[in-house]
C-alpha cells in the first residue's frame, strides 16, 4: 500500500497526518508567484496592486481544500513564513531590513494567512452546519466528536478540535450559525 496519493489536487496520507498536503500547497503557491514574479517585483507597480494579485491568485493556491485541514501550529507557522518570504519579496525588502511583518502587510493589503485559514474553516463549517440533510450533520457531528478520541502517546489534532479553537477565539455560538449573514460579517477577514 502507498503511503500517499494525490486525489483532486489533494494529498492523502495513509497516516491520516496533512504534513504532504501543506508542503504541495505551499509548492503550488510559489509556482503561482513565480509565474508572475515579473509584475509582482516590479517597483513601478503599487504595493497595494501587488496586494491584491496576490490575494487574489498566489494566497487562494496556498489555501486550497485548508477548510479541512486540521492544521497544527507548524502548519500554520510554515504558511506564515512562506507569505512573508513572498510579501517581503514583492516589497523589495529583506528579513535584514528589519521591518514588522505587520507593517508589511499593512503596506499591501494583506490579512495574515493565519486568520484566513481560520474564516475559510468557519465558512465551511457554517456551510455544513446549515445543510438541512441529516447525513450532513451527522458528518459534521462525528468529526466533532472525533475530536475527543484519544490514544497512546501524543494525541492527533482533529478538524473538530480546530474548529472549536476558532469558535472559543472569535466568541462564536452554534446559534450564530443559522443566520448566514451574522456568521458572515463574524467570522469575516479583511484583506
């Protein structure tokens, strides 16, 4: 049996782990930039310009089918360093420069990867949460409940557990869930 294989753009893994799947990502999203580099490192175009063009092409690669991970800190750190590399690139400044990656983002536009990996994962779970068959809440109910299994040693992080770190963080109800447009305007990133 093969460790992995790709499904749909997506990597599985045997070992039920997302290590592969996130360094495909993150390969893909730099195709994306390298593709457009020429523009993106372009000093006569606007910061804010940049921003958007990435936002829009390079960070939804990086992103793709992230609403289902159940993404731990070194995955989220890894992503977090790749869009700086990227947005520190696009500014023409280095790491030496000394400059806050707030302030970067700030210059183009950009939420940090971190917070929209998070609205992708409530957005989708909203999504489910709303579906009116059965079959879909009960799914949702069991990767909720798989949440709380635990075995020998270090236990896995399961999508259920990410989602209620979210829900805790961002002071989230279940009941905010059926009125689309107040779990929207909740759970919303800018940039």
């Amino acid at each position: 049996m093969r460790g992995s294989f790709k499904y749909l753009r997506s990597i599985i893994q045997g070992n039920e782990e997302i290590d592969d799947e996130v360094s495909y990502c993150i390969g893909a999203g730099w195709m994306k930039w390298r593709l457009a580099s020429g523009v993106l490192c372009d000093k006569n175009v606007p910061p804010r310009l940049k921003g958007k063009f990435y936002r829009v092409v390079v960070r939804p690669t990086m992103l793709y089918g992230a609403e289902c991970w159940p993404v731990k800190n070194s995955h989220v750190q890894r992503m977090k360093v790749v869009e700086m590399k990227i947005l520190r690139w696009m500014c023409g400044h280095t790491r030496r420069d000394k400059i806050s990656n707030e302030v970067i983002q700030d210059k183009v536009g950009v939420a940090p990867v971190e917070d929209k990996m998070r609205e992708l994962r409530l957005r989708w779970f909203g999504h489910v949460q709303r579906r009116s068959t059965d079959a879909h809440v009960r799914r949702c109910e069991r990767l909720a409940v798989a949440g709380l299994r635990r075995g020998r040693g270090r236990s896995k992080k399961y999508w259920g557990e990410v989602i209620r770190q979210d829900m805790a963080l961002l002071q989230l109800t279940k009941d905010m869930i059926q009125d689309r447009r107040v779990w929207r305007s909740k759970i919303r990133v800018i940039g």
